[in-house]
C-alpha cells in the first residue's frame, strides 16, 4: 500500500508542494516562511489569504522562481493585501478568474510590478477598465531612467482623473503623460502640475483669484455701459436705414423706367445691326468658295504636271539607300546577337513607318496609281528606304519606354519593370534634416518623436518598436525586421518612413543580381531598379522577404551598403556604385535601407520552411530586430467586443507558452493582426456561427499535441477545470462572454483530436 496510501488528493497537493520548496534554492528563512504557511492553511489553522490551492500553488512557484529585492515577510504581506485589495469577494469576486490570472501574471515576480515599485492601490482604483490600468502600468514600467518618483506620478494620477469627462480620456491623457516624461525640462511637479491645469481648462475649470474677479467685474460695468451705446447707436442705424429703404424704392422705380425705354431703343438697333452683318457673311462666304476652288484647281494642275518628277526622285533616293545599305553590310560581318536583334527590330519599325506614311499619305497614292511597277519592286523601296532610318546608318534606336538621361551619363535610363518610377532629375535633392549631421541628434529624433506622438492623440497605433527602429535609421544602420507573418512589419516600415520625411520604394523578393544591380537590354538601354533609384535619388529602399531570396544575390547589398557607411564618415567627399557594369553614380546620402522577413536569418525552422540562411557577411552588416505582435493594434481593431479581445490576447498568451516549451523562435498557427480583422468583420456581420469561427481561426492546422496544450492552457486560464458541453445558446456574436468563449475553445480542441480537424 505504501506510506502515503492513506492521503487524500488535497493532501498529496500540499505535500508535493511543500516538497518542491524545500528542493529549490531559495533563502532558508523565506522556505520555512512559506512552508510554515502552507502547513497552517493544509492544518485548517488559519484561512488560505489565496482562497483556493490552486492560487496558493501559482503564487508560490512565482515566489519561488523570482528574485526579490527587499524583507521577504514584508513582500509576502504586500502580495496578501493587494490579493485582498483586488478580489475583496473572494472566488465570488465578479471576472475573478481574470484578476487572479492578472495578479500572478502581472504583479509578482521579479518583473512584477509589486517589485518595481509601480502597483499603487489608488491609481488601479481611478481606472475602471483593468486592460487600460494594466496598458499604462506597464508602459510606465518600460521606461528605464524615470524623471520623476512613482509616488508623484500617482498623485497626479489620482487628481487628474477626477478632471476626466470619461475613462477614454482618462486613459489618453495618461499615457500622453507617461509618453512626455522623457522630454521633461526642469521640476516634474511642475510638469506634472501643468498638465492638471490643462486638463481642468479641457472641463471648464480656470485658475481665478480675487483680484482677478475684481478686474473682471469692473470690466462687466464696462461693458455694460457700452451696451447702452450700442443699444442707442442701433436705433440710430434703424432710422438710418429705413431712409435709405425709401430711396431705393425711388431710385429703383427710375431704374426700372430707364431699362424699359433702353430696351426699345436697343431692340430697334439690333436688327437693323444683325442684318447688315448677314449681308456681310454672305459676302464673304462666295469669296472665299471662289478662291479654294480656285486654289484646288491649281493645286490639281501641279501635282499632274509633277508626278512623273516626284516619283523618279522617290527612285533614284531608293537605289541611292540601297548602294548604302550594301557598303554598310559588307562591314557586318562579325556582329554581336545583340546588335543583330537591335537592327531587325530598328528595321522592322522603319517598314512600319514607312508602310504607314505611304498607306496614309493620299498626294502619293495619287502618284503611284499611276505608275507601272513590279510589286516586288515597291516591296523593296519600302523595306530600305525603312532600313536607311534605322540601324543600319548607325542612328541610336530609342528606348521603348520614356527614357531619362542621368547627369554625367549618355546612356537612355528607362525602368526596368512598372513599379520603378524615376525622378527626372537628381538636381535640389538635398540632406532631408533627420539626417543633417548639422543638427543635434535629440534635436532631430525629438521632432520626430513630437510628430508621432501628435498622430497617436489623434488616434493612430504605433508598434512599440518604432522609436528604437527610427534611431537605428537615422544613425545610418540597415536595420532586418524579423517576426513572424501579419504582426505589422510592412506597415510600420509605412509609417517610420513617413515620420522621418523620406520616400519609401520597396524591391520586394530578391531573385537575382539583375533585380538589385540592373542590367542593359538588347536596344543598349539601362535597365534602372528600384535600388539604382534608391542610392540615385536619396530614398529609403525597403527589401521584403528578405530571408525567402536568392543568398548569394543578398551579398551584392554590401558593397551598397559599405558605399553609404563611407559617404556618412565622411559626407564631403562623394562615393560611387557601379550599376551593369557600366553605369556609375554617386550614392546620395539620403540613401537608407530596411529589410524585413520571418526567420532571425538562421535558416529554415518548423514554421517557415522555405526560408534560406542569410549570408554570414550580410548578416554581420544589418541590426536585426525582432517584431513580434503588438495586442494594442488588436485592442483597437476589436474595440467594444472585450470578451473576443480576451480570447485573442489569451490565445497568444498560450500560443507564445507551447513556443516556448518547444524551442521555437515563432509559435506555429498564431493568430495575426488580420485574423482579428477578419474576425471582427463576422461579428458585425453575425455571418458565422461562434464555433465556425473558433474552429477556423483557432483551431485548425494544428497537431494533437498542440491542441492537448491549448486546451489544458485554456482550462487553467478560465478556471475551467470540469467542461460541460451544454452550450448556451447566443443569438449575436457580438454578445457572447469571456468564459463562454473559453469553454468554445476547449471544447473545439478535444472535439479536433478525437474527431479529426474538419
């Protein structure tokens, strides 16, 4: 039967616990603290401050697993009281589930914000959402030097919230504040102070004295008195206009009289003046009938008399162009494939033009009508008398496209495909001033900074790694954003490009060198890219799927890259690239680069398998940042419908977890940004039913053993030990609650492994 035969589960729980404490390696003082504890809560000697085994079990392993950095028995006090603070009800505390899982998620730990000195029990108090206290907690936390103590940053919390008209605002004007700590110049109470004043002018509230009353009285007597002026000066005007009312009755009357008679008179007169000008008309008409016909008559006369002339000279030009066109062949012995292309093309558009010009030209249809001829000979004339406009009398043929000629080159520039637009020309191009070395470089980066905080108050998200990645750009690095697919890469590039002020192009994949390097075509034209534009012009050249191109092509980046590190050393002095081999200009020192793919630049990994590795030399030359989801962008695509949000945020939370435990760099079947939209579009729509959309965006494509994981997660993260899968009923998506929604997800998961994922 064994010693512990006897024990109850509860008791095993307590005893595999008590266990784990005593193996870890925590202080000795702080295990017999927690020991002592457990033991009195299994003895029934006291009440479990936690309420549950399960909450005394998740709290200790954090306790246990954390570093703390002040008395332990004063940090296990504090965690009992803000317990007691937030779930005042116990278990029947109303979203308990979701404030314990914040507590132990959130507060504790070494990362906590218990340790950090940030819970204050007032400012969660002012907040009636926990998502918006917990969004502003934690953007507080993320700032490393704060210019000011957290306790004054509480208290401003606390007054300027009751200045608030709603929960809305209040959230906006705390992180507007948060986001200003960083440009604070003198006293923060005096920032601090200045923004509750601002707020309160926002409401109606302004700062007034006595003495100021006093002023304001004596000038409301003022005014009054001058309200008796103007009172007395209206009735004056009143009387004034009614005069000039009088007038113009009078006046009008004449007026009238005067238009009446006018008519007569101009009536009369514009007969008689519009008779004499059709007299005139016709008289001119006749005259000028006679001497067209006239002119047609001698017009018809020469052309008889010198058709015999203009065709013997058509003649002798045309076997003059064939003895030409002899000499020059005899020299074209040994010519290259591509200049035999460019002179059948030259040739065949001068036939065309020629056939065009004969065809459409009626004075030498008349000529030749009347002419005896071997229609072979008439083939030959048009083919090269076509031929001596072309190629062939070693005339430049032009480019296809409309071509633009670049300063120091003679080469024809045209696009190499539709998407490359270039510039026509490279003059009044200058240093866009986020890069103007001139310029202080807080000066530059708080410009920007000011211009995306204006568009965040008016409502515009931006992913947290925006500001590191814009420094990046401006102190010259190429920087490689790595994440996995829909987290908002493309569309931050978007927006960093658009806050530093400068052109963005993108050159998509990389398939070969010809795609970044250029090429020349058969006609001898420069084939331009989006990266010959880029380094040209000044732009910033951004390169998607940067791990999913061709490696030993991604190399030829360096020598553009190693070209701009050069020029920003040393700005005077001017450095060039070499396009087709043929093709050199200067790099301009605008010129910035950006790439973004899946992968760290490692290769393959169960997620994306079709990545390559990065050159290790291309590698060496960029700053990878990892990009991963931002739920701020979700919160607002979601907006009112919380309890999807919750599941979206949660999912990842479970999805980041099993990434974790498999040594992913990226969790498999993640929801993306665009799910959330998608998903957000069904409920306005009510087009699908709740587990349709569970089943589709969650659940499909993944193993047993990821589902096994989400749903043993999910059971944990609801407080949903025992699933029952009686349903209830929801005729709107839009009204289904949090825990619902969780049961859903649970259910869909075990139906998936047992049925098979449909």
């Amino acid at each position: 039967m064994g010693l512990f035969s006897s024990e109850t589960e509860e008791e095993k729980q307590y005893r595999l616990l008590i266990k784990g404490i005593r193996s870890s390696n925590i202080d000795a003082e702080v295990k017999n603290i927690l020991i002592t504890y457990i033991e009195e809560v299994r003895d029934k000697k006291r009440n479990n401050d936690f309420f549950e085994y399960e909450f005394l079990e998740r709290i200790v392993v954090e306790i246990v697993n954390s570093d703390y950095g002040y008395d332990f028995n004063e940090y296990f006090e504090e965690i009992k009281d803000i317990v007691k603070f937030l779930l005042p009800e116990g278990m029947n505390t109303e979203e308990y589930q979701s404030i314990k899982n914040m507590i132990v998620n959130n507060l504790i730990g070494s990362n906590g914000l218990i340790e950090k000195g940030i819970f204050d029990k007032n400012v969660y108090a002012s907040f009636k959402s926990r998502h918006d206290y917990m969004f502003v907690a934690n953007l507080l936390a993320g700032i490393e030097d704060i210019p000011c103590s957290y306790q004054d940053f509480f208290d401003y919390v606390c007054e300027v919230g009751a200045w608030m008209p709603n929960q809305d605002a209040f959230r906006c004007e705390v992180v507007a504040c948060i986001n200003g700590l960083s440009g604070i110049v003198g006293s923060s109470q005096e920032y601090f102070t200045n923004r509750i004043e601002e707020a309160k002018k926002r409401v109606g509230v302004y700062p007034v004295d006595e003495k100021t009353l006093a002023l304001i009285s004596k000038e409301a007597e003022k005014a009054q008195s001058l309200i008796v002026k103007l009172d007395n000066m209206q009735r004056k005007v009143d009387r004034f206009k009614e005069s000039i009312d009088t007038s113009v009755k009078t006046g009008k009357k004449d007026v009238a009289d005067l238009i009446t008679q006018g008519k007569k008179e101009i009536g009369e007169y514009s007969v008689q003046s519009v008779k004499e000008m059709q007299e005139s008309i016709a008289a001119a008409k006749t005259e000028i009938i006679s001497q067209l016909d006239q002119y047609l008559i001698s017009l018809e006369n020469t052309l008889k008399q010198s058709s015999d002339k203009v065709f013997n000279q058509i003649l002798l030009d045309t076997q003059e162009k064939i003895r030409q066109i002899r000499v020059a062949a005899e020299g074209l012995t040994s010519t290259t494939s591509s200049e035999l292309l460019r002179i059948q093309q030259a040739s065949q558009d001068s036939v065309d033009k020629l056939r065009n010009y004969v065809e459409n030209e009626p004075a030498l249809q008349e000529l030749l009508k009347g002419v005896e001829m071997d229609e072979g000979l008439k083939s030959a004339i048009l083919q090269f008398s076509s031929l001596s406009t072309g190629a062939m009398s070693g005339a430049v043929v032009a480019p296809t496209k409309a071509g633009i000629l670049i300063p120091g080159n003679d080469r024809v520039v045209v696009p190499a495909n539709p998407n490359v637009v270039i510039p026509e020309s490279t003059e009044g191009i200058g240093i866009l001033p986020a890069f103007d070395e001139s310029i202080p470089f807080d000066v530059r980066i708080g410009k920007i900074l000011a211009e995306k905080r204006r568009r965040e108050e008016q409502g515009e998200i931006f992913h947290e790694m925006t500001e590191e990645v814009i420094r990046c750009i401006l102190e010259g690095d190429w920087v490689y954003l790595w994440g996995p697919s829909g987290c908002g890469k493309s569309y931050s590039i978007k927006q960093i490009a658009e806050l530093i002020g400068i052109d963005l192009i993108s050159n998509g994949k990389i398939t070969d060198k010809y795609s970044i390097m250029a090429y020349n075509d058969p006609h001898g034209n420069f084939r331009a890219t989006q990266a010959f534009v880029a380094l040209t012009y000044g732009k910033m050249l951004s390169l998607d799927e940067f791990d999913n191109g061709n490696p030993d092509t991604q190399v030829v980046l360096n020598e553009l890259y190693s070209g701009l590190l050069d020029v920003l050393e040393e700005p005077s002095k001017p450095r060039y690239v070499t396009f087709a081999e043929d093709m050199t200009v200067p790099i301009h020192p605008n010129f910035r680069m950006i790439s973004a793919g899946n992968t760290s630049g490692e290769g393959e990994n169960a997620i994306f398998s079709s990545r390559g590795k990065i050159d290790e030399s291309v590698q060496e030359r960029m700053t990878p940042k990892r990009f991963n989801y931002d739920n701020r962008v979700e919160q607002r695509i979601f907006g009112e419908y919380e309890s999807w949000y919750n599941l979206f945020v949660n999912f990842r939370s479970i999805c980041d977890a099993y990434a974790k435990r498999e040594g992913l760099d990226t969790p498999p079947g993640i929801v993306t940004t665009r799910d959330a939209a998608a998903i957000t579009k069904y409920i306005r729509h009510n087009s699908k039913s709740i587990d349709q959309v569970i089943r589709e965006k969650f659940v499909q494509t993944k193993s047993d053993s990821y589902l096994k994981f989400i749903s043993k997660q999910a059971k944990e993260m609801y407080g949903l030990s025992d699933v029952s899968e009686e349903l209830t009923d929801y005729p709107q998506l839009s009204e289904v609650p949090s825990e619902e929604l969780g049961k859903r997800l649970i259910l869909a998961c075990d139906s998936a492994i047992k049925n098979g994922r449909k």
